[in-house]
C-alpha cells in the first residue's frame, strides 16, 4: 500500500491563507490504511482547521468528505458539485489522488495535506515500513524476496557493504541492514551459494530514470470517452 | 602489465608493497597537496587519493591525483558510487587516464548521510563490484559499459583507459561469513589489488584471511593489509562507538590511555600491527590511514624496515 503522513497543521494553515471555503477530502484506500488520510483524519483535520480558524479570527468554512479512491475517475466526478461550491481542495489523498483531482478539476486548486512516503506494509499498528522501490523490474527471486533496492540504503545490488554491523545499517542504529536479511533468508532457502554470483549493473529504463511510466493493456483497454 | 603504475610493478615483481592516504584538502589549496605529496614521496609506492570521503565535499580525487603526480608521487585515485552515475564515471576516468593516472579504488561510498549534505540525492547507479567489472571491461575488452568500443569514430584509433583496479574489503563488517565470499566476487568483479579497512583486531583478521587462503584468492588479487597510526584513547574510544563495520578489542582503548605519550604509543602500535600482519599468509602490503596525519607515515614505514622503497 501506499503509505503516507499528515503534514504538520501549521503548514497546512499556511497553504489555506487567503481562502474563504475549503473541501477536505479522504481517501479511503491506503492512506486510510495507515491512518493518515480517512475518514476519521478528515474529521480530526476538519474540526483542528476550524479551531484554528476560529481562533486566528480568519472565516474560514470546512467541508468535509471522503471517497473510496481519488485515484479513480468513477469515485472523484460526482464531487463535482461539492468541489465547485468550495474555492479549495484540501486533498487528504496521496500525492497521485491529488493530481487525478487537480487534473479533474481543473480550475480549482488542490492542495496536498498528505506526505506521501513510500510503498509499504503494515509491520504492526502503527509501524509502517518500506518494501518496494517501485523499479519496474522484480529482482526478488535472487534476493530470497528481500528487496535490495528498497531494503538497502545505498540499493546495493552485491551487497552488503562494509557499514554492516550486528544487523544494523551504518546510517541508523535502527534501520535493519538489507544485505544481512537476505543474506539470512538465503541461508534458511539454502540458497547461498546464489549470493556468489555477481549481478551486473541495472537496467533502470523501467524505474523512474526512464521517464514518467505507463501501462496500456490492449486487451481491457476501453476507448476514450469524448 | 595490466596499467603500468608503479604499485602494479612491485606488486608484480612480488615486493612487499606499502601505500598511503593522501586526504585532498577541503577547499581549492594545490599548495597543501604539494605538502603532503614532499612528505610521502619515497616513502611509499603509491598514495590514495580519497573521493569525498565520508561524504564531505573535497577536491575531486582527479583534480587532487593529477597534483599529486605533478609532485612526483603516484596517486591511487578513488572513485566511489555515491556521487556519479555510469555516465559520469566513465567519462571522469577517460579524463584521469588521459592526465596520466593508473591506479584506481573502486568504492561504494559512505552514505550522504555523514556528510556535509546530507540533504543531497545519492546516484548508486551502480555499485563497487559492478564498478569494477566496468572498469575491467574498459580496459580488458576496450568497451564501454553499454558495450559500444572505445574510439572517437569508426576511423579513430581504440584508446581504452588502463587502470591498475583495486577494491576495499572490509573483514569486520557483518555478516563474517560472507565477507571472503564477498572478496571473492571484487576478484571475479577485476579487483587486481585490495586494500582491507583498517586492522585492529587481528584474531578477526586472521581468520578472514585464513578463509581467503583457502578460496585461493591469495594467488589471484594482491592484498594490502590496512593499519591506522591512532592518537588517542578518545580518538580509539569514538571510533570503536560511532564507526560502524569497525571491531576495536577494549585492550587498545586501555593501552592508549595507560601511554604517557599516546601519539608515541599509537606509533608502536601500527608497527608491531605491520610487523605481525606481514607474516600472514597471503598478504602482500601494507596500506597504512593515516587520517590527516601524514605527516607521521615517514616514521612509521622507517620504522617498520619498509625503507628504501623498491
């Protein structure tokens, strides 16, 4: 899932100067997941702002809602009405629900209330972790599914390098390094005799150093509404 | 010969070899590398010329290398993975070679993170082993990375950079098991020498090497055992705490702050480490760290009978 964070209010004051009504609006998919842009967020969001607002003397008016993905064309076009009623929208999405939304509606600002951070799991509540880098070509069956690319602070591909120590990254005391669970993992499959080889240099045409990316299936692909 | 450099040479000829650091300076000052260059020249075969080491903006290693050659001292250029792309690498090593330079450390680089930008984006386009099959490649098979020839035109002559290849290995970082393996795969890589992280516990050492020996990567990649001169029990008492990939026995931090004279002590220290670890098997020379402390590398070398150089 996509993982994200709030950002702090005061910024988020900062971008909402000057606007007299403000639509903050959810999503109910990942960020929802880790507790950073629900329903229940856009409720606390909603009524912090307010506070604020009241306090500051500023008129500022909130209304509230959330969909199920703003990622989604189907869930965002019946705000239409809500969206124009509003001067702003404060999206509590990650940062793609922000431009589908922005991209929608095209006239009205979109503000990101959400930091989005990474792709991740849920290692327990409320500790959320990285694991995919998102580089568009699965290296996994030869790392014992640990990813080096995330897992790894410098996405060393023959790792590990000579910052690993008691299984701690050289960065950070608390930052498991990579290469020592792979190297792990490797010897429970009984596979370490693959971590010999040496893996030559990356193809990153496929990650975000080729360009921003696409995916067109023919198969499923529907023509264009005009 | 693979590069022609000096440290090929004596390496080659099977003499015990004996390099050093050379730190460029932060900041423009070619003066301060002509200083360091007259106090190491003879001394040792060849000095490291770091690159943005610990990732603190320097003089680049080539700017920094190509005085050193000028003062009569042959560099060992560093390059490390942190900063340069592919791209990058490759064309700053065209531009080294062509400046002169032969020898080259192929390193991954300390993270940004203990540097002066910690801001700054890393590359880690490739890594050190892949660094070094690269580089092999250019010289060995005079292609570049992307496979294409080293020529200007279709009619221009090949002109490959032939560097003398090293790499760094560090036997005290985790995971212990597959640090020879690790090694082995530099070798496999190009590594034609290794310098290995600074020794300070020898047991450790030994053991590595031992599981190095019986690889038989002795016979194909020459070692240089890696020893730091220290200053100080504080100095030794940090690093064992904040280095990381570093094991630093507790008896050294106590025999620095027992010495009445620590810097004497530190001295004594890095020749009894040179004269214990040239007797291992496999080792080939010494790379002594003397960190902004060149000055004391003259005594040192003298002092563990590593003079007149070959």
């Amino acid at each position: 899932m996509i993982m994200g964070e709030r950002k702090p209010l005061s910024e988020i004051k900062e971008m909402l100067e000057g606007y007299k009504k403000v639509l903050v609006l959810g999503c109910r998919t990942c960020v929802a997941v880790c507790m950073a842009g629900g329903d229940k967020e856009v409720e606390l969001l909603g009524s912090l702002l307010r506070i604020a607002s009241q306090k500051d003397g500023a008129e500022l008016e909130i209304v509230e809602d959330a969909v199920e993905r703003q990622c989604d064309i189907e869930y965002i076009e019946p705000l239409k009405e809500k969206v124009e009623e509003c001067d702003v929208v404060l999206s509590m999405a990650c940062g793609c629900g922000v431009q589908f939304m922005a991209e929608l509606y095209a006239n009205k600002p979109v503000l990101p209330a959400i930091n989005t951070n990474f792709i991740g799991v849920t290692e327990s509540v409320g500790v959320w972790t990285e694991r995919c880098a998102q580089c568009g070509n699965c290296v996994l069956h030869l790392t014992g599914g640990i990813c080096p690319i995330a897992r790894c602070s410098k996405s060393l591909l023959n790792g590990p390098c000579g910052g690993s120590q008691n299984g701690k990254c050289e960065i950070d005391p608390e930052v498991d390094c990579g290469w020592q669970l792979i190297y792990d993992r490797m010897a429970t499959l009984g596979q370490l005799d693959k971590l010999a080889e040496v893996i030559p240099p990356k193809d990153w045409t496929t990650s975000r150093d080729g360009g921003p990316r696409k995916i067109v299936r023919e198969d499923v692909k529907e023509d264009v509404k005009t | 010969m693979k590069a022609g450099s000096n440290l090929e040479r004596i390496l080659s000829e099977g003499k015990f070899a004996a390099t050093a650091e050379l730190g460029p300076p932060k900041s423009a000052d070619a003066e301060l590398i002509k200083k360091k260059a007259e106090l190491l020249k003879g001394k040792v075969d060849a000095v490291n010329i770091t690159d943005n080491q610990t990732a603190i903006v320097r003089m680049s290693s080539i700017g920094a290398a190509k005085l050193t050659l000028e003062n009569g001292l042959e560099p060992i250029m560093q390059m490390v993975c942190r900063d340069r792309n592919r791209i990058a690498i490759q064309s700053d090593v065209l531009g080294a070679y062509a400046l002169g330079i032969k020898n080259m450390l192929c390193l991954t680089g300390d993270h940004q993170k203990f540097g002066n930008h910690p801001a700054a984006r890393n590359v880690f386009d490739i890594d050190s082993i892949q660094l070094l099959s690269m580089m092999k490649g250019m010289r060995d098979d005079k292609v570049f990375q992307c496979g294409e020839e080293i020529r200007n035109s279709k009619k221009a002559p090949v002109v490959e950079p032939k560097m003398f290849l090293g790499a760094a290995e560090n036997p005290f970082a985790q995971p212990f098991e597959f640090r020879a393996v690790r090694l082995a795969k530099k070798v496999n890589a190009g590594a034609d020498f290794i310098q290995t992280q600074c020794i300070f516990d020898v047991p450790r050492f030994k053991e590595w090497m031992k599981e190095v020996v019986d690889l038989g990567l002795h016979e194909k990649v020459h070692i240089l055992a890696g020893v730091m001169p220290v200053k100080s029990a504080g100095q030794v008492k940090y690093m064992k705490n904040n280095v990381a990939g570093m094991l630093i026995p507790d008896s050294l931090v106590d025999r620095m702050k027992g010495a009445d004279d620590p810097k004497e002590e530190g001295v004594n220290f890095v020749v009894e480490l040179i004269n214990e670890v040239r007797e291992i098997e496999g080792i080939r020379g010494v790379h002594i760290m003397a960190v902004e402390w060149e000055e004391m590398v003259p005594t040192i070398v003298e002092r563990a009978g590593l003079l007149p150089r070959p």
